[in-house]
C-alpha cells in the first residue's frame, strides 16, 4: 500500500499531557519523513478533569465518537487530584473509552537503557526486556466506579466484583501467545508466563485454565506459571528472565508501576491499550500538574506509546512503512541512550521536555 493515510484521534488531556503529545507528534513526523510511504491525520478533542471543571462533563460533544472513527487514539495524560466527580474519584473519560471500545490488552513494555537508571545491582538488569501484558477490561477494574457496577457501596460497607470471562480471557492469552511469537522473530526469547492467584480464588484458576487450555496452540512458545506475590519477588530477584507475563486488570496495575520503576520510573512507561477494533496508545504516567508547562516533563513515555501505534496501524493495515518508522524510534531512543545524548530531569539529568526531544530528532535525521 502506497503512501497510506490514517486518522489519529489525538486528547492532550490535563497536566503534562499537552507537552508530551507535542514531543511525541514531533518525533512521529520525523520518522514518518524518514521512512515515507504513509500519513497522518491528526484530530484533536478535548477531554479530561479540566475540561470537566469548565464544562461539567468529561469529554467535548462530539468527541467520544469522533475518536471511535479514528484509526487510532494518542492520549496524552488524564486527571488532576483536586478535580473530582461527585463520588471522590478522579475523572477518567479514558477508563469509560477502555470498556466501550474493550480494549481488552494492556500491552506495557518493560526496557533497560544503555546509561539509563540502573535499579538492581545486579549486571543482568542491563538486559531488562520484558511485556506486562494487562487485560484491560475485566478482574477487579470491572466494578470500577466508572461503570457504576458496585452493588453494595455505602458509609459501612462497599464490595467489589472481580471478574473474569471465558471469552476475553481467551482472546487475551491469544494476544499474549502472538506477542511472543512477533517478539521472538525479533530475538526474544518466545516466553509466555501466566500471572495470577490460582491458588486461592476461583476466577484465578479459571484464568490459569483457559492459559493452559490456548497453550496448545502455540507449540512454538514457551509457558510458565507464578503466583502474583511470588511474580513480584521476581520482579525484584531476576527481571531479566521474563518475556511476556499475562495478567489480571488490577495486577497488571500493580506490577507495571514496579515494573516501571525498574528501568527508571514512569517517565519510560508506555502503553497501549487494544483490542478487536480500536486501539488506544498513552504513556502509563498519571498528569503530574506540578510541573506543567514548565519543560521539565520527559516525554519518552510518551514518544515510545507513539511507536506503538506506528507497529499497531502497520500490523493491522499490512503497510511495512509504519512498521519501519515504529522500528525508527524505538532505534533512536536506544541510539540516543547509548551515546549519552538523553539526559532526562526525571533520572537526575539536564534535559527537560524540549532538549530531549530536539535529542531525539538529531538521531533521527
């Protein structure tokens, strides 16, 4: 497909979102005029605790289905503490878009940088390369106040429901046993764990069956098991030895973040959100108002979310060209890292939003 065009649905959202969708439209754009052979479209809505202040609603008119349309949606950064709905939870359109599109794979890449923070002492932690695999619409999320599901919820009592399904569930371990396949032709080991807790909830063994059940399968990948607690001590002793760990919603929520500060911090989490239709790509760090427009945001999260969608709209739509400027980025990131060209605030360094980013640009030409 010659010079394809796509429609990127863009919400900048609250806090630092606006700077890193900046940074992030920069370094696509660079890659696209690298590589050639595809366009983009960009529409942007607004969305988010302060349009919600302003406006008494979470999301422009209009905007939920504009951004149903698109090819894909870039998100940069929902919520603000002190804005919140009339329950006392923060305002979350994004969570809302999640399960009505069922964006059901929460894909979080895990990835140790040349000179980037070094958590563990240990010299294998250099060689940090895994995928927390989240499902996205289901576990314990499911009752989130978003969807209004809590059947008791009152001054003495609230409980919520986990729960999972056979049908997502088995369409989220295909996801995750594909994933393995893609990233082993790319020289990953071809490793699928399990994650979950099995040994004590019913959802979970039924969660651990379906994996088992889908294994067959994909006689090609390799499958383990690890109770949650046990994933997490894990996380701590031998990071290195994982590849794609597939998990429950509020699990996922957990481990990423650790996962995360592994390799840096949040700064370096990105996201993207999948499913059958529709596909959404965020950076997985929270607004942080505090330093909003002050250039002092590291925009890689961010940048590296936007690769993702480049591999996403080049795998769904067979266009190669998506797929080389996806490999582009993720390329000059590691380029830029190794040559000691990022220097991010966030890890200590002198580079704020606009350096790194201008950085990142060079390597890409």
């Amino acid at each position: 497909m010659g010079n394809a065009t796509f429609n990127v649905a863009v919400i900048e959202g609250d806090g630092i979102g606006p700077d890193v969708i900046a940074a992030t439209r920069a370094v696509i754009e660079a890659a696209q005029a690298r590589v050639g052979g595809f366009s983009l479209n960009f529409d942007y809505h607004d969305a988010g605790a302060g349009y919600y202040a302003e406006h008494g609603r979470d999301m422009a008119p209009g905007s939920e289905e504009g951004v149903a349309e698109a090819d894909a949606i870039l998100l940069g950064a929902i919520g603000l503490p002190h804005i919140r709905a009339t329950d006392g939870t923060e305002i979350a359109p994004h969570l809302r878009l999640r399960e009505n599109m069922q964006l059901y794979a929460g894909v979080r890449p895990v990835k140790a940088y040349p000179n980037g923070p070094q958590k563990l002492a240990a010299p294998e932690a250099a060689k940090i390369d895994f995928i927390v695999l989240r499902e996205s619409t289901e576990g314990l999320f499911y009752s989130a106040a978003v969807h209004g599901r809590t059947d008791i919820a009152n001054d003495d009592e609230v409980q919520d429901i986990l729960r999972i399904t056979r049908p997502t569930t088995e369409k989220l371990h295909d996801f995750a046993f594909r994933l393995a396949q893609k990233r082993k032709r790319r020289g990953s080991p071809g490793l699928v764990t399990c994650v979950d807790k099995a040994n004590v909830f019913q959802s979970m063994a039924l969660f651990r069956k379906i994996f088992h059940e889908r294994a067959a399968a994909f006689p090609d990948i390799e499958t383990s098991t690890n109770y949650v607690d046990a994933q997490a001590l894990d996380l701590i002793r031998r990071p290195w030895a994982f590849d794609v760990l597939v998990m429950e919603n509020m699990f996922g929520d957990i481990l990423s973040d650790l996962a995360g500060g592994l390799v840096g911090g949040m700064g370096m989490a990105s996201c993207a959100e999948i499913g059958d239709s529709h596909g959404l790509f965020q950076p997985a760090h929270g607004s942080a108002p505090d330093i909003a427009g002050e250039d002092k945001a590291n925009p890689l999260a961010a940048i590296l979310s936007g690769a993702l969608m480049l591999d996403y709209l080049g795998e769904r739509h067979g266009v190669e060209q998506l797929t080389n400027a996806a490999l582009e980025i993720e390329s000059a990131v590691e380029r830029a890292f190794a040559a000691g060209e990022m220097r991010p605030m966030e890890f200590g360094g002198d580079q704020g939003t606009k350096a790194l980013t201008k950085a990142l640009l060079a390597v890409l030409g």
